[in-house]
C-alpha cells in the first residue's frame, strides 16, 4: 500500500484519519506533497540586549540599507554596521533619553512608514526613528506636547494613514481600551485634536467602538482596507475621506482574538486565534481552519498564563508562517513550540525548538564601504549582487529569534529530527494483517520506521517496536501482525524532504 504524508489532523481519533493523515508532524513544515525539514535555532554574533527582546522589526530603507531595531523593558536598539575589517555589527542603545519603563506583559510594537520607525506601547510615548537622519529614538511632537499625542498598545499600517489601538489619553480620562485613534493622512508625527476643523482637514481622527467587543486586540495592516481586531468582535476599517474619514463595519459581533497581535495578514487573508480556535478572515467573513484538525491539540498545549509572549513571523519568500508559544513543559513561560501553518496548502504542522523567546525577521547590518571583510576590491562588485542588495548574502532577509540569553539568531542550524506519525492504518478490512516492510520516500538522508499495532480501534496501550533502518534494498523490516498499525517515520538531520511511504504486508487471518 502506498501511503503520502498528509495532513497533520492530530484533534481526530486514530483509527478516524484518512490514508496518509499525521497524528505527529514535529520538526518539519508543510509542502505541497509532503513535509521538508526545519533547521536549528543558531545564535548571532551581534551581542545582547540587557533584558528580554519586548518586540523587534527589520526593514529596508528606501536607499536599499537593511536596519534592524529591537526593544527590551528599558531600552530601544538599533544593530549598527561593520566597523572595522572584520567586526560584525553590534547593537546600540538608541533610547530616546529620558528611557523607558515597561510593564511586566507590555511589549513593543513597531511599524514602517515613509523611512521611518515608529515603535509603541501603552506605557510609554509614541517613538520614532528616521533612517534618514534620526540618532536615537524621539517622541512625537518633542518633550511638552505630550498630552496632544495619544498613547497605544497595538499599531498597523491601513493604507497612507498610521492606526493605534486600546488607547490613552489625557482628554479621554486615561485608557479607552475600545478604541481607535489615526494621525493626519500619510504624516504619523501629527496629531490634530479629532473632531476639530483642522483635524478633518488632515483626516486624522479617534474612533469608540460600538458594542461589547472588549479590548482592542490588534491593529492589522492592509494596503486598501484594515481589520481591527477586539477580544470578541471585528471591524472591517475601509478609508472613504471626507468628514467621515474611516468607514467602520461589524464583521464579526460574536467572534475576535484571544490572543493579543496574533492576526497575521497574508495576501487578502488574516489567520487568526479566537476563543473557539483557527480562522481565515477575508476582510469579509471568517472561514474555520483548525476544527477538528488543530484546536482542541493547541488549546490543551498552549499556556493560557503567558499569551503576552506568543509572537510570529512569516516565512520570506513562503506562503509558510511560524507562530512561537508556550507550551507544555516551558519554563515561566518562555516560549518553547512553533506551530506552522502553510497558507498554499492549509495545512499545520509542529515544532520544538527550545526555549527561545521572540520570532522576527533578521537583516544583518550592511558594511561600511571601507570596512566591509567581504569585499575587498568595490570596483569589481557586481552592481546587481553589491552591499545593498537586499537578497545577496550577509544581508539577505530571514525568519530568526532572540534565545533566552537575549541574542537574535537564525534557523540555519542542523536540521531537527522529524518525526512523522499515521494514524491506525488498516491494512486488510476486517482482517488481521502482517506488516513486513515500509520503504520510505524520503530524500536527503536516510529515515528510519517504527510500528505500533492494536486489534482494536480503541486500544490506547500504544507501544512502538524499536526503530527500523533500510536494508540494502531500501526497505526497513518490520513482523508486525494486528488489525491497525501505526507507522512512526524518524527523519534525521540532513533530509531535505518526506514524501510517502509503501507498506508490504500480507492478511493474516480474522480478528
């Protein structure tokens, strides 16, 4: 019998899965046939933050100049260039100078606008950092004007206007945390007092969302419309102009997101985790993605005490996101499993990377002209692979993370050991089988199997057999006679993608 590697559905029963479908796909992501592998956690060279990383962003300038910034409790950071023939990067505190002070659950948000950074959170003023001319970290509007700038705990980009959400204010009386609030059009640095004349003329504006939606939850970035996102409700933001400014629609009035930031845009589509488990919203409607496939497996894995450390990114140049968590058997936690969701082929999938405490995207400093170790005669640099391009070498854009000792890294190191699991495959209907061999469709290295059988659909006594390598003729041996096997498929660093498997095997008789 010939059986591909599905899709992982480890909510159903084992003897309810389909051909080929997975109780376990750990250490592996999703493909269109099949799964390929999921690299190490391999810290940088770059230093440390003091503390724990709080948010991160890494960004390219309109001249092509890849920057990295990071925030930790007191302190914003910036990772520098080379500076001498080489020395790797190092960050730097660009803190504005009066510090900052975070909450214990407060985190950095940080967006991109016209080549500038702008970072916030709820305890402190909106921060801004210009690629083209800034030294450190500076408040909006400059020290004593801090009452006309709002403070924010959520940010995104909809359309040429900057959005906050979950709001603080002088004027509103302190936290209004159903609420929105938007600068003037294309210029985040002004804040015109809303409802004024001068503030519809800038198309800046506040916005108290109706009903019991609860906190604003995330703020989701789109290039024509935006979602805001509250504990149990979701709007649809579309920019109309005029007097109204944004259109505000009740998608969603019994359906929002549980934990905080975690709507990840992608395309015309936000993944999201409500209450009730994964969605796909389409800015028009939710469609469910996890039901009787991931939900009831996350919610019991997941550690409802620290949701505040769940963080994401997506893959570059992948339809591939990765979502960090607490899990089972973390430490205070310190997130410890991705869970991978594949957007092409909607499929999840798991991994394990250790303690690990914050995903970002990581673009390593550019060199300095006189001081780059990589080149060493400018006048023979291909103008097309040079320093500044964002996709050749040191600074080429990747999915990485800041480890507990508060250094970012990268997945580039060994592969992790996969582990692959069918559900009871019935090899015979209604019959005994003996399972005497599975050759494996795994390339890159050689994978090994385990079998595990049951008479029964409701056996939960599982015991595997010990792990089989392929003899000289591919196949791994196997004797195992029952009703239902289960195959265990362990993939060893180095394989670089699981397709399938077949299974000989001969009826042995009624049960």
């Amino acid at each position: 019998m010939r059986m591909q590697y599905g899709q992982y559905k480890p909510d159903l029963p084992p003897h309810a899965l389909m051909k080929g479908e997975l109780l376990t796909a750990k250490n592996v992501i999703p493909r269109a046939v099949g799964y390929g592998p999921w690299n190490a956690f391999a810290a940088g060279s770059y230093g440390s933050l003091t503390a724990r990383a709080r948010g991160s962003i890494a960004v390219i300038s309109a001249d092509g100049i890849p920057h990295m910034f990071a925030g930790d409790k007191t302190k914003l950071y910036q990772l520098s260039s080379y500076t001498t023939s080489g020395s790797p990067g190092a960050w730097a505190d660009v803190s504005d100078a009066a510090g900052y002070s975070l909450g214990v659950m407060t985190r950095w948000e940080f967006v991109y606008f016209s080549n500038t950074v702008y970072a916030i959170c709820p305890d402190e003023e909106i921060q801004y950092f210009d690629l083209r001319s800034s030294t450190t970290f500076l408040e909006i509007a400059g020290a004593g004007f801090k009452k006309t700038i709002p403070r924010g705990r959520h940010v995104g980009i909809i359309g040429t206007h900057m959005m906050i959400g979950d709001t603080y204010h002088g004027d509103d009386g302190g936290r209004v945390s159903d609420q929105i609030w938007w600068p003037a059009i294309n210029n985040p640095r002004s804040w015109p007092t809303p409802g004024t004349d001068t503030a519809i003329a800038a198309q800046a504006g506040k916005q108290k969302l109706e009903g019991e939606g609860g906190w604003v939850q995330a703020v989701t970035s789109g290039a024509e419309v935006g979602a805001i996102f509250q504990e149990k409700r979701i709007w649809r933001a579309q920019y109309v102009g005029g007097s109204t400014i944004f259109q505000f629609d009740a998608v969603e009035t019994s359906r929002g997101l549980m934990i905080p930031d975690l709507a990840i845009p992608y395309g015309r589509e936000i993944l999201y985790y409500s209450e009730d488990g994964w969605y796909s919203f389409d800015y028009t409607s939710s469609t469910p993605v996890g039901e009787e496939v991931i939900n009831r497996t996350f919610a019991a894995d997941l550690d409802g005490a620290y949701l505040d450390r769940v963080s994401w990114m997506t893959l570059p140049k992948t339809p591939i996101t990765a979502i960090l968590y607490p899990g089972s058997g973390n430490s205070s936690g310190t997130p410890n499993k991705i869970l991978f969701w594949n957007w092409a082929t909607r499929q999840f999938s798991t991994a394990e990377p250790g303690s690990l405490e914050l995903l970002t995207h990581v673009l390593a400093p550019v060199a300095s002209l006189d001081a780059d170790p990589q080149v060493e005669d400018l006048d023979t640099v291909d103008p097309l692979t040079s320093f500044d391009d964002r996709d050749s070498g040191f600074d080429a854009r990747g999915i990485g993370a800041y480890n507990t000792s508060n250094t970012v890294g990268t997945f580039t190191g060994t592969a992790l050991v996969g582990v692959l699991e069918s559900g009871d495959i019935e090899l015979a209907p209604g019959m005994l089988s003996l399972l005497e061999g599975i050759r494996c469709t795994v390339k890159g290295a050689k994978a090994t199997t385990q079998v595990a059988g049951t008479d029964t659909p409701d056996d939960e006594d599982i015991n595997f057999g010990p792990a089989q390598p392929p003899q000289r003729d591919g196949e791994c041996k196997h004797r195992t006679n029952a009703r239902y096997h289960r195959v265990r498929t362990n993939l060893p660093a180095g394989f670089t993608s699981a397709i399938g498997a077949d299974l000989r095997s001969q009826a042995t008789g009624s049960v």
